[in-house]
C-alpha cells in the first residue's frame, strides 16, 4: 500500500539537531547487533564465538580511532557541535554510559552462556585452578621451555619508571613482597603476543567427562605465566596479580600539505603508531583493588570513566581461534560459491566455436558480467579476469586500484606476472588504508621492483574506489575491459564480505575509466564523466538530483520510490535531501549496515523513510542505489557510501547498471533483503533497532541464505 503523501510548510529547519542520531551512539548500535549474534541461541555455538570475538576487535579500533578523536577534541578544547547537537565530552559521557553494560554483558554472557555448552561439545577451556597435578605439571614444563625464555619481568619503583605499556597489549599488574616483613613491590609482566593466547593440553592429558569426548582442553596463556611467576621473581613472596590491558590512540596523524613524500611521511607516522599516542581504554578485571587501579590510572593519566571492568578472561578477540576446531555441526555450513551462467555455459550466450575456449574476454564482449560475492567465487571471476589479463598476449596494459588485499594475493602476483610478461602495468596503492598502511607499503614496493608503476595515493584525498582497466588489442583495434565494485581486490574477504562488481567492456565506461586513471596518475584535472558517478568531482550533486527528480515525480502525483544499500548514512546534506523526498510524498527504503544518523518515521518529516540494518554471517558490504523514475529504473552500483568523508573526501566510484537482465538481478537482491526476517533489524524513530521475527506461521526469511541457495 502506497504511503501517505504529505506536505509541510517550507520553512521547517531540517538542520535541527532533533531529526540526526549521533554517529558515535549509532556505531554503538551496529556493534551492539553484532553481539546479539553471539546472543542468538540459532546462530551455530563456534559462530557465537566468532561474533564475540568481532565485538570486541570492533571495540578496540573504535576507541583506536573514534574515542581517541573525541579525546583530542576536548584536550583542545574544540567546541563545535555534532549534527545532533553534542559537544565532544557530552558525546564521550553518552558513549561510556552506553559500552559499559554493554562490555559487561559479552564477558557475563561468555563465562556463564557459552562455555558450558562448549564444555558438553568437548571443548574446555578451564582456568589454571581447575587442572589436576599431571595437567599442571605438563603446563609447569612448558612454561620453562617456551615461555620463561620469552618474558620480560619490569620492576616499578623509584629506580624503575613506569614502563611503556603497548598498544593493545595483554599485561600483568604483579604484587610482591621481600621476605614476611618487606614492604610490598610491583612490576608489570608483559604476555607474550608471539605465543598463542590459549595452550593446548596434549590429548592423552585432556579433560574428559562422562559421555563426552574431549576434542579440545586448555586454558589462557595468562594463566600459565600468573601461576608460574615464582620462577620469574625468585626470592619474592607473590602477594597477588591482575591482568590488565590498554588501548591507545592509533590514528594516524598526517597533514599531508606539508608531506612531498607521502610515501616518507607514512611510514614516519607508522612508526609513531608503533611508539603509540596517549592510552585512551584501560581494561582490568574486576578483582583488581582500588589501590591498584588507582595506581594504573595515575601512571596513564586517565580517569575512572576510561576503565572498563571485566569478570572474565581480557580481550575476547582471540576467542577467533576456536573457529580453528574441526566441528562443522557447531559452524555454520559452507558457502558453496559458483560462477555467473555466461561462464558456466558460453554456448547459451551465442559463442561460436571458435570463441568458446574458455576466453573470459570473448564474454565479456557479449554482455555486461555482474558478480556477487560470496555467493559468486572472486577466484573464478574477478581474478581470474586480472590473471588472464596478466597472460594473455594481447593486453597490452592493465590499470587498477588496490585499497586493501591481502599480503600474498594473487592479485599482485598477477601484476607483477603482467609487468615480466612486457604489459603497461599501473597500480594505484592507498597508502592511506587505515591498519593496512604498512601491509600496503611493503607489497607495493614488491610491484615496484618488478616494473609496476605504482602509485602511492593522492595527497589530500584516500582513493577508495574498485576499478580494473585492461586494454586489450583486438583485430586491429583498441578494446578496454572494464571491472567496477563495491569491495576490495581480496581473495580472503571476499568469502567473508558481500559485494557486487560489474564487468564490461562498454566503451564509455573504458574511456570513463582512462580518464579516471588519468587523474589519479597525472596532472589530469577531468572533472566530467560519460557514465561513471565519482567523488569529490560529482557524486554529490548527481546523487542529489537522482533524489529530488524523485521528490518531483512524487509532487505531480505519481508513485516515486527510492531503495538505498550501504555501509553508513551519516552525511547530513544527504540526509536533509532524503528528508525533503520523504515530505514530498517518495517512498524510501533504505538498507544501513551500520551507522545512520537518519531518524526514520518522524511525523511530517521522514514518514515515508524505512531504515533496516541486516548483520549476519557475511559482513553487508555492498552498495546499491534504486530509483524509480516512472518505471525507467535507474540501478547503480560503486565504493561510496553516503558519509561526508566518501563524497567529498574520497576518490569514488558508482557505476549505472544498463543491463536489463543485471538490473533485475539487483532489485531481486534488494527485494529479498527488505523482506528479511531473520538478519533484519528495523530502526526506530527513538534510535532502538528492533530485531525481525517471523510472524505467525509466516517462513523464516535469512536473505544471505535464500541468495546462497538461489545463486
């Protein structure tokens, strides 16, 4: 049924703080849906696990990044205000009051909800005090042998300053005494990150009850060291420990105007990083006394509202590792991915025989390829579209991209096989990728030497978009082949991560994409485009149009409809845009994994607005923008999501789908997301998302495994 048209005076201030959600609190929402996986008793018990473990790795960036940002901002006493009306303390005081229970709940629900019923499948994890003496005996050997060797016991006292205390480090606080009447003494032990944070029993030594198999026993590396010190403070009577950990600052620092090496300039901020800014977290268990804590605090200058308590074992991020246990009955199944139908049968699409020798190429030449990972294997299509590239001796150049990959991708080995083989190879490397900077620097150098041209960003601006350029000469003549995506050039999140890219070999969008790469190489200052949206020179604006031309139709009477997919919706033009179709009568979906600052169903403002988020085994990483037009659908695909920082700051790239087929294919997607009942969650007008269950007798809807099971 249509939604209501509504009209409001025109003198409504849609810049009022009332009608934006804080970004900071939103991210906390989306976090918080992650952890509601590791709730869900539906969710397979290693997955619960894993979204544990994402909880808690997605904690540490934000207060890296986020938190530490906000802390700059009042140490500097900044005083500009959100979009939702807070000043940067308000806006850490929100935080603190909503992580707080929040990171309480996951330690709380791991010791009491999880490790039982991991207990029952064999897997025991125990504590040091629950081993029996043939079972600590094993542990007391193994710490000679592997760990005592390793540890770096630091004394503090007035001769011993406070050590430095690493970023993301796992420590013990240690209490010690000379002799029955020596005064008390403290030093920090540091758990070794090179060793694995759970050690595993033997199997003849494993922990077994009645009518259970033991697969795995062991307990925290932590533990072992803590019932072991003796051997390191020989002489010392061990009083009690407590394990603490710290996050810092971690964001790089860059003012790239004064840089004429970027390349220089990053890896002097990379070794800041690894020197590490101000500690902004400090995570303790709650045993820990007050005098103790209070001297933590002191010697890292923070506050009891950057300390987050925790009754359990630290840093649930390393529980990843028990997805390593061979149970598939306690994973979710396998995501079997397949190839589009034009590769799988060639024939269909009216190859002669002559053609049909598995040449990617000659497909592409006969129809538009869209591919959709995970559920369409990345190794049989995107890369095998730069591997063939890289082989076959007609490409004369190929020209891409690479935001994020991973260190021994395919991908650049294809490069560099392209650039041996004689090709023109160019590749554009974001130097600036946040936690891959290093990652990014040392393989590009390794294109380098094997005659890539690489170019290492652009000052100013991150390059953020997913673009492949092959020229290819073809009987005499110039073809280029084109791939545009939503995600990154890699192999190993691309089984993880959903995403959509487009292979062609349209001519405008070829030219497109030479002039764009132009522009990132060169002095090229193209602003226009033939097909291609791209950041900062016109996505903006063409976005906008896209959403008022609907607003238009919708104003004369006529039904306008605008579905939107993304990562985040935080940018408040953009939102203000959406606000005034929204008046205008447009009926607006839109699918937000994570932050939005859109405040959905708000009388006479966004009526017409339905926001849902879907977190699920895949992380939703793929954007798609629907417009209706009157029935000449409009469909884009590209990089950028609709924040500040991908419009106007960012190198992006959105695409048209002019393929009617591919076209149709996109709206089934997003159909079948919309309808989700299992993965959604809706977003309402106070901020709550509310989860999606299935009503009545109506089937359970999980739109990532209707799309494995269709694709």
């Amino acid at each position: 049924m249509p939604r209501r048209k509504i009209s409001m005076p025109a003198e409504l201030d849609l810049s009022e703080t009332q009608y934006y959600f804080s970004r900071e609190l939103s991210w906390l929402e989306f976090n918080n849906r992650v952890l509601n996986e590791a709730f869900d008793p539906r969710t397979p018990l290693l997955e619960r696990l894993k979204f544990l473990a994402i909880f808690s790795s997605n904690l540490d960036e934000y207060f890296m990044v986020r938190v530490a940002a906000l802390k700059q901002q009042v140490e500097a006493q900044v005083t500009k205000r959100s979009p939702d009306g807070r000043t940067a303390q308000e806006q850490l005081d929100l935080i603190r009051q909503r992580l707080h229970p929040m990171v309480s709940q996951a330690h709380l629900h791991f010791d009491q909800a999880l490790r039982p019923p991991l207990s029952s499948h064999g897997i025991y994890l125990l504590d040091y005090i629950d081993l029996n003496q043939e079972q600590r005996t094993y542990f007391q050997q193994y710490f000679d042998e592997q760990i005592f060797p390793v540890l770096t016991p630091l004394a503090i006292d007035p001769s011993h300053p406070f050590p430095y205390i690493s970023n993301l480090s796992l420590n013990l606080a240690v209490v010690m005494k000379e002799g029955e009447n020596g005064k008390e003494l403290f030093a920090r032990v540091k758990v070794p990150k090179i060793l694995p944070r759970f050690l595993t029993l033997p199997e003849t030594l494993r922990h077994q009850q009645k009518n259970v198999t033991a697969i795995w026993t062991g307990v925290p590396l932590e533990q072992v060291i803590a019932h072991n010190l003796a051997e390191l403070f020989p002489g010392m009577d061990i009083q009690e420990y407590h394990p603490f950990r710290v996050t810092r600052d971690s964001d790089l620092m860059l003012v790239e105007d004064d840089a004429d090496d970027l390349l220089l300039a990053i890896e002097q901020e990379l070794h800041k990083r690894r020197v590490g800014g101000s500690i902004v977290r400090l995570e303790i268990h709650t045993s820990m006394p007050e005098l103790l804590r209070t001297m933590l605090m002191e010697e890292m200058d923070l506050t009891a509202a950057d300390v987050y308590e925790a009754n359990g074992i630290l840093s649930l991020r390393d529980l990843m590792t028990f997805l390593e246990i061979p149970l598939p009955d306690l994973k979710d199944p396998p995501c079997y991915s397949s190839v589009p139908q034009p590769l799988r049968d060639s024939s269909k699409i009216g190859l002669d025989s002559t053609e049909q020798e598995d040449n990617l190429f000659a497909i592409i030449r006969k129809q538009d390829l869209m591919v959709h990972h995970p559920y369409h294997s990345f190794s049989r299509t995107v890369q095998r579209f730069i591997t063939e590239a890289a082989e076959d001796p007609d490409v004369l150049a190929i020209k891409m991209t690479l935001y994020r990959t991973s260190g021994d991708s395919p991908i650049v080995q294809a490069l560099i096989t392209a650039a041996e083989n004689g090709k023109q190879v160019a590749a554009l490397v974001e130097i600036k990728a946040r936690f891959d900077e290093e990652n990014n620097i040392n393989w590009a150098r390794k294109l380098e030497s094997a005659g890539v041209h690489v170019i290492y960003g652009l000052a100013g601006l991150k390059t953020h978009t997913k673009v492949v350029l092959v020229v290819r000469r073809e009987e005499g003549r110039i073809r280029r082949y084109v791939h545009v995506g939503t995600g990154n050039y890699n192999p190993k999140t691309s089984r993880i991560y959903t995403d959509i890219g487009l292979l062609s070999c349209r001519e405008d969008l070829g030219a497109d994409l030479s002039n764009l790469f132009n522009y990132l190489t060169g002095y090229s200052r193209h602003h226009t485009y033939r097909k291609l949206l791209v950041a900062p020179s016109g996505l903006r604006n063409r976005m906008t149009e896209l959403i008022n031309r609907e607003a238009a139709i919708a104003r004369q009477g006529h039904h306008a409809r605008i579905v939107a997919k993304m990562n985040a919706l935080v940018d408040p033009k953009m939102i203000a845009t959406l606000y005034h179709a929204s008046q205008a009568g447009v009926q607006i979906d839109l699918i937000v994994r994570g932050m939005c600052c859109l405040r959905p169903g708000v009388a006479g403002v966004s009526d017409n607005i339905r926001v849902i988020s879907i977190v699920g085994r895949f992380l939703e990483h793929s954007r798609i923008f629907y417009f209706h037009n009157q029935g000449q659908e409009e469909i884009f695909i590209g990089s950028a999501d609709w924040m500040t920082r991908n419009l106007d700051r960012r190198v992006e790239a959105v695409v048209p789908i002019e393929d009617p087929e591919i076209a149709k294919d996109l709206q089934e997607i997003l159909g079948i997301m919309l309808t989700d009942n299992r993965q959604a969650w809706d977003l309402l007008p106070d901020g709550r998302y509310i989860q999606r269950h299935p009503v009545g007798d109506s089937p359970e809807q999980n739109s990532q495994k209707n799309l494995m099971e269709i694709t």
